[in-house]
C-alpha cells in the first residue's frame, strides 16, 4: 500500500538508522538549514513514526555533531564556523590519505572497481559542471571522495566518513555562491583518479593533501566574501 502523500515509508533498515540517514542528506543538501530547530512532531508525522525512534535517530546525529541539543530549547542544526572548516578538512584529509594508501595495499580488483566508479562520478561532473548545477556539483563532490573511502572496505571508516561528508556539504551549500575554482574542479578529481589507477602513492597521497588545502583556502575566502556581503 502507498504511504499517504507527504509520509515517508519507513523499511529495511532499521527505523532510527534509516531516519538518521535520511535527515542527514536533507541537512546535506541544505533543505534543513544550518541553525533551524528541528520539529519533532513535524518530523514524527512525516516518517509517520512514534517519537522514540525519532529521538534515537536526533540522538544520533547529535553524537554526530551535526545537530545541537540545548537544553529546554530543543535540537538545532550545528552552524559551522571558520575553524569547524577547517578541522573538517584536515580529518578528511586524514582518513582519505589512510583510505588511499590501504586501498593500494589491496587487491587489484578492489583498485579497479574503486577506479571504474570514480570514473562514472567524474564523467557525471563535468556535465553537471557545464550545467551548472550547484547541488548536484556538491553531491558528487561528496561522492566522489566517499567512493575512494569506501573502496577499502573498512566499515567504521565509511561510517564516520558520512558525517565528515554531510558537514563539507553544509560548508559548501551554506556559502550560496558558486562553485570555487570550479573549471578546476574536474579535472584536479580526474588527477586523483589517474594517481590511483597508476598505483603511484607519493602523487596520490600529495594530491590529496593539495586538494583538501585549496578547498579550504577556497571556502574560506568565499565565507569571507559573503560576511561582507552580509
């Protein structure tokens, strides 16, 4: 039976994970707002579930850091600052450079499966890019790097990655300006791929760290920018 208009079918996974997930790609992408409390009885009618598997899933992402508790004033969305940018990109730097230097002590299957999914991503890029679609650019960003995470195959990696995605999301879909460097974009992801698929680390490896540090750079003047806009 379809679930009635504006309800959201709760299945397979369980219930409190599948809410968690669900609310943080709707932070991601910026339908919640940095700084917008959370309503529970909105939120409990649209999942179409009672209030404790909600709060499990808000107590997650509280954990997370991606929500806020305050006490008799309720959840919020984290509001991210100039320093939360840039703790958020060092860690990603981290767990990337971990990601990349296990996924090329693996298999070569691995290496090549990692390889041809990065390559669908980066294809997808560079017409979202011509088209200039913010969004999207921002998603397969995120899905890019999340891919290259996930080729090693490490579980809790994957799953503490999320949050890191979501909140370099927020960073980039809060500033509301146009993609950074964005003729740029395509072709420094293509160059990580390259890197990987011709198994040279040290290049992998300085990559990455190049990459993680330009985005800062990037987001930090485009976060300047719009305080004086402001």
């Amino acid at each position: 039976m379809a679930a009635p208009e504006g309800l959201f079918v709760l299945e397979g996974r369980p219930t409190p994970q599948l809410i968690a997930d669900h609310l943080r790609e709707q932070i991601a992408q910026g339908s919640i707002r940095p700084g917008q409390q959370i309503n529970e009885s909105l939120l409990a009618r649209q999942f179409n579930t009672s209030r404790g598997p909600l709060r499990e899933a808000l107590q997650r992402l509280c954990q997370e850091g991606i929500l806020i508790s305050r006490r008799n004033y309720g959840v919020f969305v984290m509001e991210l600052e100039k320093l939360d940018l840039k703790e958020i990109y060092e860690v990603r730097e981290s767990f990337e450079s971990a990601a990349a230097s296990r996924l090329l002590d693996g298999s070569p299957k691995q290496i090549k499966d990692t390889c041809h999914m990065l390559k669908e991503i980066v294809g997808e890029m560079a017409k979202q890019v011509a088209a200039s679609d913010w969004q999207t650019i921002a998603r397969l960003d995120m899905q890019f790097h999340s891919a290259l995470v996930a080729g090693m195959g490490n579980s809790r990696f994957i799953r503490i990655y999320k949050t890191l995605a979501a909140e370099s999301r927020m960073c980039i879909l809060d500033l509301e300006v146009s993609y950074p460097r964005v003729d740029d974009l395509v072709e420094e992801h293509q160059n990580i791929l390259d890197l990987l698929e011709a198994g040279d680390r040290n290049g992998l490896l300085n990559a990455i760290k190049r990459h993680a540090q330009k985005a800062v750079e990037d987001l930090t003047a485009a976060q300047q920018d719009k305080q004086i806009r402001a």
